[in-house]
C-alpha cells in the first residue's frame, strides 16, 4: 500500500485523538464513526483560555519533558538498547513511552507551528529510538539491553508476562500513537517505518492459531487502529479486535473478592460483551473502552455497541466524581464499587482524566448525543487540567478532593511535582493539550456540530464549499457567546449549537448529582438580533436555514452559581454541599481563607458573588460568600466571608488545605 504525503491542514482527522479518515488516506472504508470531527488544524484559536495553555505546553511542557527524559535516563535506555550493554537504568519497563508521548505531542506542536528546532531534536530522538529495535521488530528497552538479565516485571522471555506486568504490548500502542501523529505532521516515515516493523512482529506473533493474550495495560487496540487508519492494512484492525476478544479467557479466581486475583483489575474477568460495570485499572479500562468504540466503528460489532453503553452508563451514574475524576481507590488505582466515592481518599489519576476525554468523544461520534460532550466538558475544565501546574511543569499524579491538616492519604499528593518516577501523567498531558482544537467541532453530511465554546475560528467544508466560523466569547467565565457565520454565498446547512447540562439544570447526566435549587433552563439564542427558531434535539438547539454571509447567532447560557448536592447513596456527601458556576467546579484552598478552610460550613441562602480576578491564577472568576466558620480554639461558630476558586488552579500557591465538598446548614445566618 502506497502511503500519501498528507497536506497540513488534511492531516489532522488522522493524528486527532479519535482517529478518523482524512482525504489523504489512500483507501476507502465501508464502515467509520458516523460523525466526523473537523481536523484541529483547521480550527485557529484566539482564546484567552486555552491558547496560553497550549502554548505554554509547547514552549514548557514538551521541552521539560524532553529534558527529563534525559535526566533520568530514559534516552539513555534507548542507547544501551543500541549498544546491547548496560543495565536497564529507570524503575518501570514502561518508561520507554514517556518518549513516544513527548514525541506525539511535538508531533502536534510542529503541526501547528514552524518550528525547525524542534524538528531536528525530535528526528535525533527517532534515530536514538530506531537504533534500538532488534533486527526483527522488536522494540523494548527493558529487555533488549540485556536479554538474559532484563528488567523483572519483563520475564524471562519475550510476552511471558504480557497479560500483567511487562508492558511490552503498552509501549507498542504508544510507540504507534506518536508515529503515526509525527508521520501525519510531517510527511516524514522514519518513525512510521519503526512502528510498522514493530506491528508487523505483532501481526507474526498473535492472533487466531497463533499466540493469545489479552494485554495487561490497553492501548495498543488504539495504536493498531490508528495504523490501519494509515496504511488501510485490515490485519492491523483485525489483530485489535483479536486483542480485545481474548479477554475473559484467561482462569482466575472469579468468586476472589481480591480484583487482583480475579481479573477485575486488568478488565480480564470475563469477555467484554458480558461486561456491564467500569472496573479495574481507570486508565486500562478508558483505553479498552476507546479501543472498542474504534473497532465497533470500524467493523458494525454491536455488541461491543453494547457493552460500552451500559459500562458508560455505570460509570457516569455510580462512579464519578463530581468533577469528573475517577479512579477512586489509591490500591490498584481503580474503580470502586458502585458509590464507593470518598472524598479524603479520592485518586482521580490524571491519565485516566485524559482517557475519559477520549472515550467520551468516540461515544459522541457514535451515537450524536450532547451527554457524551457534557461530559468531556466537565472533566476537561475540572478534573483533566488541575494535573498540571499553571506553570507548565508542575504535576499531579492523583487530584484529591480533600486535603486538610488532620488527615492527608500517604497516596494523595497535598502540593504538585516537578516529575514522578512513574512519569506516565506529565507526558500524557503533554500529547493531549495540543489536540483540543480538534474538539470543537463535528460533522456529518451537511450538519455541523458546535460542541465546545472556545474562541476562535474554524474553516470548514460543508457540502463541497468553504464555510467560516467565528466564536467570540470569554467562556468559561462569561456565558455570553457569538457566532459569525461566513459562507461564501447563500447557502443551506444546520448548525447544532450544544446546550450544555448544566444550563438545562443537569449537573451531570445521570442522578448521581444535581443542583440544589431547580431552575427552568434560562438560555436565550437569537439570530442576527432577533429570536430564531431552533429545535431541542439530542442536547443541541438545531437551526436549518439558507445562511448568508455575516450572519450572527447568538447563544446566551445563564451563568448562575449553583449548589450542588450528591445522590444519598454517596455516603461521603450526606449534608454537604459544592458549588459549580458554568462548567466550572469549584474548591476552596487555605490561601483565600486564612489558612483553613475545613472550618467552613456552607448555607443554603448564600448569595454567591462572582468577581473575575486578572492577576490571580493567570486569570479566574472567584466566587465571594458569607459562611459559618469554626474558630479553632473555642470552637464558636462565627459568621464570615469565604473565597472559592476554580478547582483545576488550586495547589499554584503552596502547601495547605483544599476541599470541594462542605456540610451544609439549611437555616441560619451564612447569607
């Protein structure tokens, strides 16, 4: 199969998280997403928000990333991989991905930007990474070093450990993921070739009448469709599905209460079309969801259709947290029980934030219903962008809901880290921020979905002729949104403008939260000036109209602080409440409220105050209340302010105490 040289602005359907075909792809295929997202090289951001962290990631993140690659030995695995000499030098066998990581999200970075610098450092990491394969494809640093000694979770041998600890297969995905998002930015195949060799040993190695297994830490499902998307070679799609189909066959003790016997933790248990519950490992289990979605797409499995809407439905009715971190049990880094939520103990990984995103876009081009973009939205502004520091190299690993002076979990982390031994987080951040344009919007014929609200412009293609759209707005702060549109001449489509779940009174789609005082939905849309008839459908106002150039519609979303209060059934939420504004949820820290803030109680008569403060966290919307505090010494209760800042920007400022949710008082003063 000849491969094309992609264009810069086609290449981005294929490097974009969900993986669909752009024109430069030689090859057609029967069966696809049926809602296509538009090539984030083709959305141009201006936005106050989300431009200085991309950016930032660009010029501090990849380069810090880069840098501690080399620092702590990460490169130098790769070259006494070449040399065949040495001893493997860092912890994990999966260290090897922290580079392929920082390579995909260079890889997205020079797409976007000239940068010959970092084109010639990112092509010396690839020959340092190509030197290292062995002759016949194999690529794993752990082993390749030393074979008769290699690193302990490795075996002894190749692939003996591969349903568990050794990774092999983990670093193959990500291997895959970062080459074809280089090939699809730069035309060039010297990372692409390296990542064929590797798929082609796979190919040689698994499948039907050859080696079974299903791998310990997913991602390679995702990897090996993402190369199918390339080359349009079936056996890559089909060695994806084979992978996925072997879980459930291995034997483990089922009626084991301990998920580390009975197969719960690596998603093994039992097949995934029997599967009904998120469970296991959060970040595994995100990425085997997402690689099903990709193979459903691809192949019409409905029964993987299946299994992923009722293990959705699980997830986001008995096991998020309100600001979308899951993962709540630190042992294993997993899923709970159903309601198993407590807060001073909550994981929240970020990679499993970022994993979450991507299942729930590949869920919302399936199926075209705004609950899966609510969602995304709701971990993307929360529980996704708290993992890294407004400086840009600054990390967490887990995002705690609840840190004080009494009592910190030894595996929460009350302050952030330049780096982890375990560096999986920071590099996942890094591959994930410069793909958000490509969030957006979507398509499918002649619709066009606005998903997201972030400022900027979009050239599309709707019906064979360019279309422009412009956003103008200060979202996430200010809910007041402007859309120009700008067809070349009168023209015919639909725009779906997103009304998002909390404007509809919906805290999250499912009853596990709600808002505390009902509200009817309050948002207006006008066109041009005047109101314009739409249709609510599927979550979106939907307008079909002959467009003509400058038209303007315009979306204003009711920015009110909320209350919100959690299902009974979350026994760590009885009688508290938390406070949301927008898509924003919000905490309070030590350093807004002299020192404490485990002394606060809130009152259901509050009057919120929102007051957006330029100089404070690069820029946030604070939110000023009366509420009752504990004086800690004679354990009066007096009457005084409260500051409340936006989750994700909490621990900028040092060490101290956080918390999201607080009892409630239903009558007295506090207001």
């Amino acid at each position: 199969m000849i491969l094309k040289k992609p264009t810069h602005r086609s290449w981005g359907n294929c490097i974009m998280v969900v993986l669909l075909c752009s024109a430069t792809l030689s090859f057609a295929q029967q069966k696809d997403y049926p809602i296509k997202p538009v090539s984030f090289t083709s959305v141009k951001l201006t936005d106050k928000f989300w431009l200085p962290r991309i950016r930032t990631n660009a010029t501090v993140t990849i380069p810090a990333s880069f840098s501690r690659c080399e620092n702590t030995g990460r490169v130098k695995n790769f070259q006494m991989a070449a040399a065949r000499s040495g001893k493997f030098c860092t912890t994990f066998p999966f260290d090897d991905t922290d580079i392929y990581k920082t390579i995909e999200g260079a890889s997205y970075s020079l797409a976007l930007s000239n940068d010959a610098k970092l084109d010639k450092y990112v092509d010396s990491m690839i020959n340092i990474v190509g030197n290292a394969q062995e002759p016949d494809g194999y690529l794993y640093t752990a082993r390749t070093i030393d074979p008769l000694h290699p690193q302990a979770w490795a075996g002894p041998e190749r692939w003996v450990k591969e349903n568990e600890l050794s990774h092999e297969l983990y670093n193959s995905g990500h291997m895959f993921e970062a080459a074809a998002a280089h090939f699809q930015a730069t035309g060039k195949r010297n990372f692409l070739n390296i990542a064929l060799k590797n798929a082609n040993l796979l190919l040689a190695t698994f499948g039907p009448g050859k080696r079974g297994v299903a791998p310990g830490h997913e991602i390679v499902e995702m990897g090996l469709v993402r190369l199918y998307r390339i080359t349009g070679k079936q056996d890559y799609l089909q060695l994806a599905k084979f992978f996925i189909d072997e879980r459930g066959k291995r034997k483990y003790d089922k009626a084991s209460t301990d998920v580390w016997k009975n197969g719960k933790y690596w998603q093994d248990d039992i097949p995934v079309t029997a599967q009904d519950e998120a469970e296991g490992h959060a970040v595994r289990a995100m990425y085997l969801y997402s690689g099903m979605a990709d193979v459903a797409a691809l192949t019409g499995d409905k029964e993987y259709l299946a299994a992923i809407d009722q293990i959705w439905s699980n997830m986001v009715s008995k096991k998020i947290y309100v600001q979308g971190g899951i993962g709540a049990i630190p042992n294993g880094e997993r899923f709970g029980d159903n309601y198993d939520l407590p807060n001073a103990t909550a994981y929240n990984e970020t990679c499993a934030a970022i994993g979450n995103v991507y299942w729930n876009q590949r869920m919302f081009l399936l199926h075209g219903e705004s609950k899966y973009i609510d969602l995304l939205e709701k971990v993307l502004y929360n529980g996704l962008i708290s993992g890294v520091g407004l400086d840009g190299k600054s990390f967490f690993y887990t995002n705690a809901l609840q840190i004080t002076n009494g009592f910190t979990h030894k595996e929460l982390e009350p302050q952030r880290s330049g780096w982890f031994e375990c560096s999986c987080c920071p590099t996942n951040m890094a591959r994930f921020l410069p793909s958000l344009p490509g969030y957006v919007y979507a398509q499918r014929g002649t619709d066009t979905y606005i998903n997201l609200y972030i400022n900027g412009s979009a050239a599309l293609t709707i019906d064979g002729k360019p279309v422009t759209i412009v956003q103008q707005n200060s979202y996430p702060w200010n809910g007041a949104l402007k859309f120009n549109i700008q067809p070349k001449s009168k023209q015919q489509f639909t725009l779906r403008f997103r009304i998002p779940g909390w404007a509809q009174d919906q805290a999250i789609p499912s009853d596990l939260y709600h808002f505390a005082n009902t509200k009817a939905p309050s948002y207006r849309i006008t066109l041009n000036g005047k109101p314009v008839k739409y249709t609510l459908r599927n979550g979106y106002a939907v307008i079909t109209r002959s467009w003509l150039p400058q038209d303007e519609v315009t979306l204003n979303l009711p920015m009110e602080v909320q209350q919100i209060a959690a299902s009974q059934k979350l026994k760590d939420d009885k009688g508290k409440v938390a406070l949301q504004r927008g898509p924003i949820v919000y905490c309070a820290e030590w350093a807004d409220n002299n020192g404490r803030v485990s002394n606060i109680e809130l009152s259901s008569k509050t009057a919120w105050v929102p007051a957006y403060k330029p100089d404070l966290l690069h820029g946030v919307m604070v939110l000023n209340g009366a509420a009752l505090k504990k004086d800690s010494a004679s354990a009066a209760i007096k009457t005084g302010n409260a500051t409340f800042i936006p989750y994700y920007s909490w621990a900028n400022r040092g060490k101290g105490e956080m918390m999201v949710w607080f009892p409630e008082v239903k009558t007295g003063s506090g207001q």
